[in-house]
C-alpha cells in the first residue's frame, strides 16, 4: 500500500506534534478483518485497538466512555444491523461509537448504488472541510434513509471541488450523520477508503481525524495516509536520469497489466458481450490471468472512469481505428528505444488489423468516394472523422518507419487522399462525415463546399497529415490547401475558434500543423503563428509543468461547464468547471501538447519551447500512476491530474470519461511515444521523414 503526502498535510502533522500524538488512545473495533484500512491505519499510528469479530460483543467487552468502531463486514450485501440492546448498552456506558452500513431498529432500507452522485459536505468538519465540499466514494453501495442535520450526504451535484449550485435543486440522501451524542452514523462503507478508492485522498484524511477525535475525546492526526493508487513521484522529488525510459517501460507493461490486446479466448465472452451497438460499451475489468493477445485482433480503449464498490474499474469494450494505429506506434517506439522485438511485433500485427478491419466494403472498393477512408469504430464503421483518420495514419507512419516496411505505404497514401477528396476549398472537412451521406453527395459536394471551420479539435491534425504527405512526394496541392485553412484559423485565433471540452485543447491541437508548415515553409509569419499559440499555452502552464485546463467564451463551447446541477454527468463536459482550477487534462491537452511542442522545439530549435516541452515530459512521468494492488491502472497516465493536492481529482461530469478514464491511443500511446522520442532526443517529423 502507498503513502500519500503532500507539503500542506506535513505541516498538519508539525501542528500535531505539538498538541501530542496517537500513542496510546484505545480503539475498540468491531466486524473487522486484518485487510481492513483503517484498522491497519490505527494500528500502524500507534493506537491501541482491540478487536471481536461480533458488534455486539465489542459494545459489551467496551469500557465506559470508550471509543467503538463497528466496520460493515458485510459489505455491499448486508447491513450492520444494530439492535435495541447495543443502543442501550452505548448509552448506558457512554460509548462514542461510529458504524458503518449500519441500519438503527425497525429500519430495512433499500440499498442502492451511486451512479453519478458524489459526496457533499454539509456541516464543517475539522479545520478543512466546508460546508458544499466535495469527496467521492465512487460507485459504491448506501442504504436510503432519512436524518436530520446530517454532516455529508450523497448527491448529484456540479462543480470541482464545490457544489456550486447547491442542494435545493437535487434529491440527496445521508451519508454520515449523528444519531445522538453517542451515535455516528454511515450509510456506506468509509473505513476500506484506500481500497476502494476514495477521493480526494487529503479531505477523507480530514474527514478521518475529525470524527476520530470526537470518538476518542482527543486530537487526532495522521503523518501518513494510505494509497493504493498514487502519481510515481512526488512534485518536488529529483528524478533519476532513467524515470523517462523507465515511464515508457511502465507505460507498455501497462497494456498487458489490464490485459487490452483482445486474445481469442475472451473474445466472445468479454468483448461481444459488453461492446453492444457502440453506445455505452462499458463492462467489468477482465480477469487477472486473462491472456494477452498479440495485436492481431486489436486493443481495447482502455478504462472508463467508473470505479465499482469493490475498488476495481470499468473498462471500456470498443475497437476504435485511431486506437490500434496510435497503440501500434507505441509498442515500435518503445520496442526500438527498449530493443524488445515483442513489442515490434505487436506492432506490426495492430497496423495489418487496422486497415484490415477498418478498410473493408466500400473503404476498400476502388468505385466508392469513400475508398481509401478508415471506419470510426468497429460498431460504427460508416463514420468517418478526419482528427481520427489522422492520429490512426500518423500512428502507423512512424510504425513503418521503425519496422522498415513499405507493406502499408499505399494504403497510408489512399487515405491521406480520402481525406483531402473530402476537404472542402478552404481546407476545412467539418467534424464528422458519413458513409450515406458521401456517397449519396458525390465528392464534387465536399471539394467545392465553402466551409470554414476554425476548430483545431476536428480539423488541423489532418493538415498536418497532409503537411508530412507534401514533404514526402513533393505535391503542392497538399502544401497549398493545408496553408489555406492553417491561415484561416489563425486569422479568427483567438475569438473565433471553436472548441470541443475547452479552449486549451484546440491551441495543442494546433501547435503540430504549425511546426509542420514551418519545416516545409520557414517563414517569419509561420514562426510568429506557432509563437502565438504557444505563449498561450505557456501563460497556463504552471511550475510543476502541467498545463492548467481554460474554459473559452461559452458561446463557442461545444462541451462547456454544467449550467444546473442535473447536467452533472450527462454528456461530455470539461475536467474544471471554471477557470482557475488546477487541473491537467491527459485526454486532450497534455498529451497532444506534449508531442507537438517537442515538434515545434525540434522545427524551430527554440528554446523557450523545448523549455515547456521538456517541463510537460518532465511531469508526465512524475504522474503515471503506480499500484501494486490495483495492476490494471499500474503505469498508466489517467485523464485528470490535481497538480495542486498532487492526485487524480476532477469534476467526473464527463460520462465515461471522467477523472480516471484511461485510454490506450488517445492518452497513453502520444505520452510514451513522446517520451521515447525526446529520450533519443528527435522528433517525428525526423524519424519519419530522415530530414
């Protein structure tokens, strides 16, 4: 189990040290076992705990005015049912006494599970914790009842780390409350919290001391608090010289950690059976010794964010094309930088699944407008969007590259031009096209359209696609119409732009056509336009080197902050609910950032960039999350990042996608070939190209 500790609770505990220390303060503990966090807790922070497996018998064996903790062995099934006689002794002998999943006599409440509801604080607690406070306790299982005046409750509520809109609009139901003076009262487990996972980490540690010393009559304060899931380095802890090789190392063990190459045996009985129609393609985490595949039938997406009350994630059954290209340059990178030819392989197997899965029909007929085109997902293969088309291609361009192999050189060139058969005049496709539609259009429709498009999210990867194409045959065409809508974006920088989950996003998306265009035309404006978007990017990126998520003008925001409470967890949403909040996004921000600045440091050789290049690498190794109890997320990089409380807290109002999703391409596959890549101190551009 980890430990976690940050400068601010250090200086809780010098303050502690000074008001005394936990040795000897006597804890009775009932229905626990040996795994139980707390009690382990206690133990290891000198306490004095006395143990019965029975409730009641502890409540007995209780000298008068002791503290009593009864622990929800039971847990998620049966409650702790106390009866008229444990009442009455606690009474009588003026126990304090918490329990847990505990239900009072003549109660039989209706347990349920939380879906999208977190914790709110209601009544301070402790020196910290203020009344609209937020903590989680995930999806874990709660009785239903009624109490007054009580100190967190469950809820569905906006905002960060505040309920910024309240209660009065949102049904919410007791978590913890006071029975009487003698009586604490929990409608769930609280006691396996590094287990189970709960978040944030420093406020259940708030939470933990204040009701402990209420129970003890005594102040309590805890040096350490456990993890089971924690960042590999602390924000202020040197690195060794290795920590970037060895974060790609972890990075690639982490595919076979959660077991995300689909293998034949699991195929049928996991995949098919969660992946449904695509919509909600969500299910249990695979089994620990399920096998490994070896890329010929794809990878997984990765993690949704919801974790279950057992402390173990859902994951998400999808095959996406831009997953298997993106995984397939992970797996060759990391392969050359750690000379491991499994990993080659893998790579090679996830480039042929690709184009096979994903160019078959009429993306395979010669005929069709949409030869040539890679299908969005296998439920979904009549969907088609360019920035995906894009990372797929680039993921198996420097696959190729690495493997020396022209086995895939013509179908790379087939889609880059499906592309650009479908790129209106401007240079703008628009963010989603489809099969029905572009065969029922022609490509005379899509080539004349006047569209213009300012939305860096959607568009700028695929010139960037056809910038590396125009350097590669020499083809104006490609060179021409990708300045043409790279121009037009920066005309409309900054009021103009559209944006997707924020603003931040769409300027790290564009940072990677910009030091294309200017390796291919060097020009004082070109390095003025890349100039541009990256002070921006640099007026957010904080000491540690994260670069803080910005909300832009709501009016341009296809996924903005919630307006009312009932928005929380409905659809795609920001990390932060408004700016300021310290918070990375690894989803869209960090690591397409980070990839495209060692880019622009490498086109341009300027300093400043490969400064804010090399601070982001620097801190995305500190990040990736380690856990010897939870293997499926060891190494991986989760969506969201605290870098002020140095944990993995957001807003959760994306739905799938929150804090803690995971995500094979998108996330993890741009992070570990972008480390890789600085390790050996290139580029893509020079990898691929050899210029």
């Amino acid at each position: 189990m980890r430990v976690f500790q940050t400068a601010v609770l250090a200086v809780v505990w010098l303050i502690a040290i000074s008001c005394g220390n936990n040795y000897g303060k006597v804890i009775y503990v009932g229905g626990s076992d040996e795994s139980n966090d707390l009690v382990k807790l206690l133990k290891e922070d000198h306490f004095k705990v006395k143990e019965n497996a029975s409730a009641t018998a502890v409540i007995d064996m209780a000298k008068p005015g002791s503290a009593v903790i009864l622990v929800a062995g039971g847990y998620p099934d049966t409650p702790l049912a106390l009866t008229e006689k444990d009442l009455a002794t606690i009474k009588e002998k003026g126990l304090k006494v918490f329990a847990e999943f505990a239900t009072l006599p003549g109660q039989n409440p209706e347990i349920k599970e939380i879906n999208v509801e977190r914790v709110v604080v209601t009544k301070e607690i402790g020196e910290k914790l203020k009344p609209m406070d937020l903590l989680s306790i995930n999806r874990a299982a709660y009785l239903e009842t009624d109490a007054t005046d009580p100190f967190l409750v469950i809820a569905r509520v906006a905002g960060f780390d505040t309920a910024v809109y309240g209660l009065e609009d949102t049904p919410n139901s007791p978590l913890v409350f006071k029975q009487n003076d003698n009586l604490w009262i929990s409608t769930s487990k609280l006691s396996d919290f590094a287990k189970l996972r709960f978040m944030p980490e420093s406020n259940w540690k708030t939470f933990w001391e204040a009701l402990l010393s209420d129970l003890t009559g005594k102040k309590v304060s805890f040096k350490e608090w456990p993890t089971t899931v924690a960042p590999a380095y602390s924000e202020k802890e040197t690195l060794p010289k290795t920590a970037r090789k060895e974060a790609v190392a972890k990075g690639l063990e982490w595919f076979f950690n959660g077991h995300f190459l689909i293998h034949p045996d699991w195929k049928e009985s996991w995949l098919m059976k969660y992946i449904g129609d695509g919509t909600m393609p969500v299910g249990p985490e695979l089994p620990e010794d399920a096998p490994d595949g070896d890329g010929s039938l794809g990878v997984l997406e990765g993690h949704c964010s919801a974790i279950y009350k057992d402390g173990r994630q859902a994951y998400r059954y999808w095959i996406r094309d831009d997953v298997q290209g993106e995984s397939a340059m992970a797996f060759a990178v990391a392969g050359e930088l750690l000379d491991n030819k499994e990993y080659k392989t893998i790579a090679e197997n996830l480039s042929d699944y690709s184009f096979q899965e994903f160019r078959d029909g009429p993306r395979n007929d010669p005929s069709s407008p949409t030869y040539g085109l890679l299908g969005w997902a296998y439920t979904h293969k009549w969907v088609y969007y360019g920035d995906d088309n894009a990372r797929s291609l680039l993921g198996t361009i420097m696959t190729s590259k690495i493997l020396g192999t022209d086995k895939w050189d013509q179908k790379i060139a087939e889609a880059i031009d499906a592309n650009f058969n479908t790129t209106g005049k401007n240079g703008f496709r628009g963010g989603r096209l489809h099969e029905q539609d572009i065969q029922k259009n022609g490509l005379e429709y899509y080539q004349n359209r006047d569209l213009i498009n300012p939305h860096p999210h959607y568009e700028s990867w695929i010139w960037a696609c056809y910038l590396w194409q125009y350097a590669n045959t020499g083809d104006r065409k490609y060179l021409d119409l990708s300045e043409k809508a790279i121009s037009l974006t920066m005309a409309a920088y900054p009021d103009g732009w559209s944006w997707t989950n924020g603003i931040q996003q769409e300027r790290a998306r564009m940072v990677l056509p910009l030091a294309w265009l200017y390796r291919v035309s060097p020009t004082e404006e070109h390095k003025k336009w890349i100039d541009t978007i990256v002070a921006d990017l640099a007026k957010n990126q904080v000491e540690c080197g994260a670069i803080r998520e910005e909300l832009g003008d709501p009016s341009k925001g296809n996924y903005g902050a919630e307006k009312r409470n009932s928005d929380y967890g409905n659809g795609e949403a920001p990390l932060i609910f408004r700016n300021g909040d310290p918070v990375a996004d690894m989803l869209y921000t960090s690591n397409f950032a980070v990839f495209a600045l060692n880019e622009a440091a490498c086109a341009t050789g300027d300093p400043q960039i490969r400064q804010m290049a090399d601070s982001l690498g620097e801190f995305l190794v500190r990040i990736q999350a380690r856990s010897e109890e939870h293997k499926s997320v060891d190494g991986a990089w989760f969506r969201a990042f605290n870098y002020r409380d140095w944990d993995y807290w957001a807003s959760n109002a994306d739905a799938g996608w929150g804090a803690q999703s995971t995500l094979t391409g998108w996330i993890q596959s741009w992070i570990i070939t972008t480390l890789a890549l600085m390790e050996k101190s290139t580029s893509y551009w020079d990898v691929t190209l050899g210029k």
